[in-house]
C-alpha cells in the first residue's frame, strides 16, 4: 500500500511540473523516458539471470497460464460492450475499437484517428493512458484482490514493457515469464483487433 | 520491440554471468527507477496539451471505458487465477 502511495505521488507530481512547465519540455530532455525504462527492463533481466532456480521455475509453470491473453481480449472487449449501453452516442464497434487498445494508446490512437476521426482518436488515447496508469498504480492492490494474473491482464500489450518492471515486484519474478509471454500476444493482436473494429 | 528483447537478454546474460554475487542494490534500484518512469510519465502527460484540453470534453468517457475494459479483464484473470489453483490443489 506504501509502495502504491509514493508511486502516485511521483505520477502527481510529475503531472504537476509539466503542467506548470517548471522543467524544459520533455522532448528536449531526449528521451530520458526511454533510457529510464531501458534500465528498468535490464535489471529485471539481470535479476532474472541472476537467479540460480528461475528456470527450474519456469519449466514448472502451468501451461493453462498461456490462456491468459485470451481472458485478457475477451474480458476487455466483454466490460466495453456493456459501455455501449452508457454511452449512447457511441456504437458497439466504436466502443470495442477504444477498448481493443489494450493499453497501447500510441498505435491504437494514431489509427483510430486515421478510421475515424480525431475525437474517437482522443477518446482511446485517453482511456488507454488511463489504463496504462491503473496497471502502473493499482497493481499491489490487484495482486491482493484478484491474483497474480490480474494486474498482468489489466496491463494489456504493456506487460513485455512500460509495466513489466511494476509487475514484477508486485507479482514476483517467478510471474517474468506470464507477463512477457502475455504481453506479446496482446501487442499483436492490437493493430488487427483495432482495424477490425473500425472497419465494421 | 526488437529492442526491448536485446536490452532484457542482455539482462539476463549479465545477470547470470554474476550468479554468484548477491545483488540487493539492484532490487533497490529498480524501485526508484520506477518512482522516476511515473515521475516522466506525470510530466509528458501534464505537458501534452491535447491530453489536457480534451479531458472536459472527452475524459468521462475515457475513463468509463478504460474502467470497463479494466473491470473486464480483472474478471477474466481472476477466473483463470482461481481456476488454475483450484487445479492445483491447496489455492493460495
């Protein structure tokens, strides 16, 4: 929970010094982001790595965890079907292209914007940050919730990389593997499921 | 992606050619680079003009659907959770 709060409140304050334009814009600064996440996922493979039983582990882990990414497509496009219903001047297709996003709001904005116009564009950009954030903050609370597998199923096509380090303290290391396989599959379906759902 | 891929190899090969030193720094370290990754993210998002003039507008259903889509698979994830440790015998 400790850990959640400081991580909110690096996001908040963040939010706030680019708001107030206390620092020079990012894109100036380079891409400290990038590096910052390169970092990140060299250490998690050096923990991995370093770990003498990981792949003893990792052999022994349940097959049925490959299902994940089909939980993880049925269950967003499933929760954003009933949207329709609250959002009345959205049709279904329009609702499942946001959703079929999955965390991946660059690409799934860029071409929704290009299907269907810039205000639809908007709407997944932004309800894929979101969900980005709500893997990137909520993940302890989920693992305690829901299971390891949550967090790593709200984390969408992110879990090989932005969310892999979260989710590997909140899961552990032995879930590494989970989340990359994960990520992968969803990543890929993204640009299909998206242009699908526009084209319809 | 490709990239990603070689820096985590990378990863693990240095990981593993140092199996025999304990690494506590690195666990400590991995937490304050994400304290920073959600400090930039905070920042890029604060500083993106179109992200804050459309919140008003379009920010509700944003967030509705990024709630729903959430939701949704939480309960798939947990389902296949509690599935395979019913399975597995014991659960947690």
């Amino acid at each position: 929970m400790k850990g959640s709060m400081i991580i909110v409140g690096f996001f908040i304050l963040g939010i706030i010094v680019g708001l107030s334009h206390l620092l020079p814009p990012m894109k100036s600064l380079g891409n400290v982001s990038y590096i910052t996440l390169c970092a990140l996922i060299f250490m998690v493979g050096f923990l991995i790595g370093n770990d003498a039983e990981i792949f003893r582990k990792f052999r022994k882990l349940n097959r049925l965890y490959m299902l994940l990414p089909l939980m993880t497509i049925v269950g967003t496009l499933a929760g954003c079907a009933i949207t329709t219903l609250m959002l009345p001047h959205r049709s279904l297709a329009d609702c499942l292209a946001v959703g079929s996003g999955m965390g991946y709001y660059s690409l799934s904005s860029v071409l929704i914007t290009q299907y269907r116009g810039a205000d639809l564009g908007t709407v997944a950009l932004l309800a894929n940050i979101v969900r980005e954030v709500i893997t990137l903050l909520g993940a302890p609370l989920m693992v305690r919730w829901f299971g390891k597998l949550a967090p790593i199923s709200v984390g969408g096509a992110t879990t090989m990389d932005t969310t892999l380090p979260i989710l590997t303290n909140a899961c552990g290391k032995d879930f590494v593997i989970v989340s990359i396989f994960h990520g992968f599959i969803v990543d890929f379906s993204v640009p299909f499921l998206v242009t699908f759902f526009c084209e319809i | 992606m490709l990239q990603i891929i070689s820096i985590m190899a990378a990863g693990i090969g240095a990981g593993w050619l140092l199996r025999r030193h304990n690494f506590k720094l690195v666990g400590i370290l991995l937490t304050v680079l994400v304290w920073a990754l959600l400090f930039f993210l905070g920042i890029e998002v604060g500083e993106n003009e179109q992200i804050i003039n459309s919140l008003q507008a379009l920010g509700l259903e944003a967030l509705l659907l990024s709630l729903a889509g959430t939701a949704g698979s939480i309960l798939g994830a947990w389902a296949l959770w509690r599935f395979i440790k019913r399975k597995e015998g014991g659960g947690q």
